[in-house]
C-alpha cells in the first residue's frame, strides 16, 4: 500500500491524531490489515454460506 492511500484511509477512519503522533505504528498497522486480507480466501460461490445457518430449537 503506497503511503498517500494509506494517509487517506487512516483520515477516514478519523485516525488523523494518531497519523499525526505516530505515523510508523499507522502504516505498520495498514501493512499488517493489508497482509491479513490478502490471505482471506473468497468463497467459490456468491451463495456459499461460510457457516451453517442458526435455527433454534435443532440440535437440542
């Protein structure tokens, strides 16, 4: 992530006190969310649900 969209996210996150005293903790934290949605993994299908759907009174 370059440096001017990384400065543009944190503003809208309304990090702009945190950008200000400490930008090597923002970016480091925008390379780590960065790394981590990279190695998500999409669903084969749009309709795939990722966990079984919650019914009550089943399974009791």
């Amino acid at each position: 992530m370059d440096k001017a969209t990384m400065e543009l996210l944190a503003r809208r996150a309304g990090l702009d006190k945190a950008l200000a005293e400490f930008p090597e903790d923002v970016a480091a934290a925008a390379k780590q969310a960065a790394d981590v949605t990279s190695k998500i993994k999409a669903p084969a299908s749009a309709a795939a649900e990722p966990w079984p759907p919650m019914r009550a009174g089943r399974g009791l």
